[in-house]
C-alpha cells in the first residue's frame, strides 16, 4: 500500500492552494466515481464504498494542506486528530468518519463477511458527500477570511 502523505510545508502561498486545489479535485473524482459505479448492473458496491471513504481522506489531506500541516497517514481517525488539532471546529465535522475506515481495505480482498449493500452504498455516498462539502466550505471561509485579512 503506497502511503500518501507530506513531510514539507509549501514555499508560497500560491504553491499551497494549487496544492490544495489538487486534494479537493481527487476528492470530488473520488465522489463522481462512487456513485458513477452504483449505475452498472450490478452496481459495484464495494467499490462505491471504497471511493466514498477516498474522498473523505483526500478532503480532509486537502485541509491540512491548506494550514501547512505535515501528515503522514492516510488513517481517517489521525488525519481527524491532526485536523481537530488546527480547528476544534472539525470535530462535528468529522464525527462518525471512523466508520468510513474499514471501507479502505473490507471489501477490496476476498473475505468471508456479508457483502455491502446498495442502500448501505448510498447512504454511504451521501454521507461522505456531506463532509467533503463541509470541509471545503472550511477552507473557503478560511481563504476569503485570509484574502480579506491582506486587502
């Protein structure tokens, strides 16, 4: 498993939010392809899960590259800690995302569990849908507050 993370801070301000940018663009592709893979026959289930717990690390890895925090995890519960840790706002946020955890590895490998089911997928879809939004509704405020703040 490749481990996505950042060990340096941006060096400029136009650097960090094309950085940014970057996390929040694989966070909506990861959305697009939760729900694009519940249209097939039969929908892909466990690959809708797998996309929504995606987006939801990839959007929250986007919030901490815009308050230049280093992380080294792709562990939804420390990337809500370190998270929390630059806004105690987050918390609400980002309640109940540990249940988005197992979807990263459950159903990727043969197992011997019950497989998922669509409502479960779309209510999963909608969930991680809420909390992408939410975060990047954090670093726009945090953005315009910043841009005001200079002018």
């Amino acid at each position: 498993m490749t481990l996505c993370y950042r060990e340096e801070m941006a060096e400029d301000a136009a650097t960090r939010v094309v950085a940014t940018q970057a996390w929040f663009i694989k966070a909506n592709e990861d959305l697009r392809e939760a729900e694009f893979v519940l249209t097939a026959t039969p929908p892909f289930i466990a690959s809708s899960l797998f996309h929504s717990e995606q987006a939801v690390e990839k959007a929250a890895k986007g919030f901490l590259t815009w308050h230049d925090q280093v992380f080294r995890t792709d562990d939804l519960e420390q990337l809500r800690t370190l998270c929390v840790g630059i806004d105690a706002s987050m918390a609400d946020v980002l309640k109940e995302i540990e249940y988005l955890t197992e979807y990263a590895f459950r159903f990727r490998y043969p197992n011997d569990l019950a497989d998922p089911t669509f409502e479960q997928a779309t209510e999963t879809l909608r969930f991680a849908a809420r909390v992408v939004g939410a975060i990047l509704a954090r670093v726009v405020a945090d953005a315009h507050g910043s841009s005001a703040a200079q002018n």
